[in-house]
C-alpha cells in the first residue's frame, strides 16, 4: 500500500508530467481554453491511463519483448476508443470542444512512458497507483492554466462570467497566451522549488541535494554548481599531484646527496 500511496504523490507532486517531467505538450496548450475544457481532457487521459496500466501490468509476462511497443498501442488505443465513444454518446459538446485531442490520447507520451516504464515492470496495485498518481497531476495541471487562461481571458471561471467583457484579454484564449500561462506558471514552481531546499540537507545545490527534486530549471541551476565542484576537485588533484612529485624530487635529490657523500 506505501507504493501504491507514493506513486499517487509522485505523479501529482514530484514527477508531475506537465510541470516537471514537460510532457503531453500537444494537448496541454491546446486543449486548455477554459479549465472545464482542462478537467475533461486531464480526467479522459486519467481513465485511460489507470486502465491501460492494469491491463498491460496484468500481462507483462506473456507479451513478448519484441513487440510490446505495437501491444501497449493496441491496448492504449482499445480503452482510448471505449473513452471517445462514450463521450460522444453522452457528452456531445465536449466532443466537439476537444475534437481530435481525444484519440491523439493514444500516442500521447505519457501513456506510452509510464507503460514502458513501470506497467511493463511492476504489479497491478503499484501500476493503477502510478495511473491515478500520473492522471491526476496532469488533471491539476491542464485545470491551472485552463483557469488562468479563462478567467483572464474570458472573465470566467468554470462556465461562470464574473469579469465585464471590457476587461477581457483575448489573446489568453489563444495559442500565444497557452505558452505564455505555461510559462509563468512553470517559472513560479521552479522559482519555488529552487527556494525551498531540502529539510534538514546541509547540500549548497539547489536542490538542497535531494534527488527527487533535481529536475527542469533546477537541474539546470544545478550545473554551475557542479562544475565549481568538479574544477575544485581538478584543482585540489593538481596540487597534490604537484606536491607529491616535489616530494619525490626532493627524496631524490637528497638520496644523489648522500650516495655522493659516501663515494667521497
């Protein structure tokens, strides 16, 4: 059950797939026009997630290597078709306002990642934990900018006007503003996570030295770092280096010395 619980808390906190792993890009920007918009595109891919990594968990050990790529597609794309017609049975609208990004979810990166990378290789628990972990924090992530893109461009919230049209910034409801929502909001993390080192690490990274939380900018922040690091330690290995030959200059030196002496 703890691996059950972590892999929920590491989909949606350390290794959410929009905010720190960067993926699913295409449906991200695209289909987050309105956070109602966000929810249901996030909530789709969670179904699909979770089912298609208990089916491919159940079966890992009698799909052959060689084709288990083409077998997770199959699979993906079966509960992916099960996932579209059910929405346009019973939800019209929200098939005609996310169009094509519904069967796109079966080559969506995500999916395919986290068979490869956990369905294929952990039990069935552990593989629905790391769909809902994974399905969730791309549901919270699709629903912050889905938000912040309509509120400050249509002056609404999930459906409800509370903002006069005369203070509508259009352009958050167009692709420019989907990167420009994901920007900022990538940037407040980062600023975040770089700010806040880990409890009780005495590390200089910034990261605070914790691993788990080496990842986007603050991987990227980590580099200069390391390369102090590493050039200190380059340092440190030259000056020993040099010490230890004049050492063995000086122990040769003084051994000529004293053969000399003695000769005489």
């Amino acid at each position: 059950m703890n691996k059950f619980v972590s892999r929920i808390y590491n989909g949606i906190i350390k290794e959410n797939p929009t905010f720190v792993l960067m993926l699913g890009m295409c449906p991200t920007l695209a289909t987050t026009t309105s956070a109602i918009n966000g929810v249901s595109m996030g909530l789709s891919t969670t179904v699909v997630l979770i089912l298609s990594n208990m089916v491919i968990s159940a079966m890992r050990k009698i799909i052959p290597d060689k084709v288990r790529i083409p077998a997770f597609i199959v699979i993906v794309a079966s509960f992916v078709t099960m996932v579209q017609l059910l929405i346009k049975g019973f939800l019209p609208s929200l098939d005609s306002a996310l169009g094509l990004y519904i069967p796109l979810i079966v080559v969506n990166c995500i999916i395919l990642g986290r068979a490869e990378s956990c369905a294929s290789k952990c039990g069935v628990l552990e593989s629905a934990g790391d769909g809902i972990g994974m399905g969730l924090g791309f549901t919270v992530a699709l629903t912050c900018i889905g938000l912040v893109r309509e509120i400050l461009g249509a002056g609404s919230a999930f459906g409800f006007q509370f903002v006069p049209e005369t203070f509508h910034i259009s352009i958050f409801v167009l692709a420019p503003g989907a990167f420009f929502v994901l920007g900022c909001l990538q940037a407040v993390l980062n600023k975040t996570r770089i700010s806040k080192p880990a409890a009780g690490c005495g590390s200089s990274m910034a990261c605070g030295g914790n691993c788990a939380e080496c990842a986007g900018a603050v991987r990227a922040a980590n580099h200069g770092k390391l390369d102090e690091i590493k050039a200190e330690a380059e340092a440190k290995a030259a000056a020993e280096k040099a010490a230890r030959a004049k050492a063995a200059a000086e122990a040769k030196a003084a051994k000529a010395a004293a053969e000399a002496k003695k000769s005489e």
